[in-house]
C-alpha cells in the first residue's frame, strides 16, 4: 500500500475529526462501512468514486467489498454518494 493511494482518505478523515486518524481507521472504514459516523460520512462523502476505487485496490479490497461497505454507510450513518449510489433503471 502507498500513501499516495490513501492521501485522499486520511485527508477527508483529518479534516472531519480533531484526533489523529490511521491508514488503519481508513482501511477499516473502507472494508466495512462502520466506524464513527462522522469519519464514516466524510471518507464516503469526500471522496470521488476513482479515490475510493484506488484506495480499496492499495488495500487488497475489492471493488464489489468497497461498494458493500459503502452500502452499509449509507443506511447506517447515511453516507451519500452520488457515484456509488445504483443506477436507477426505471422500474
């Protein structure tokens, strides 16, 4: 893992919280979607689709993983991101 990959992340973390944050509380976020809402909702919210995309793959997740995470996110601490969100088909 680089720390450019996750430079994106640890900055939209920091800057929603006034404690230190870890590439480990990132990682964690990502694979799960759980974590302190506030931290939770900036790293969904902040963070592009490609971001989030290259900071799952530095981390050995999947894409599919990140997406269930963010899933997760969005009905627990109601994280909203346009480009994760499914596409709506009309049904």
């Amino acid at each position: 893992m680089t720390r450019d990959a996750f430079q994106a992340g640890i900055n939209a973390l920091a800057n929603a919280s006034r404690t230190p944050v870890r590439k480990e509380d990132l990682t964690g976020i990502l694979a799960t979607g759980d974590g302190p809402g506030h931290l939770v909702r900036a790293l969904f919210e902040d963070c592009s689709l490609e971001t989030l995309d290259r900071m799952a793959a530095a981390a050995g997740l999947s894409a599919r993983r990140m997406r269930t995470a963010y899933s997760f996110a969005r009905k627990k601490h109601g994280a909203k991101n346009p480009e994760l969100e499914p596409e709506d088909t009309g049904f």
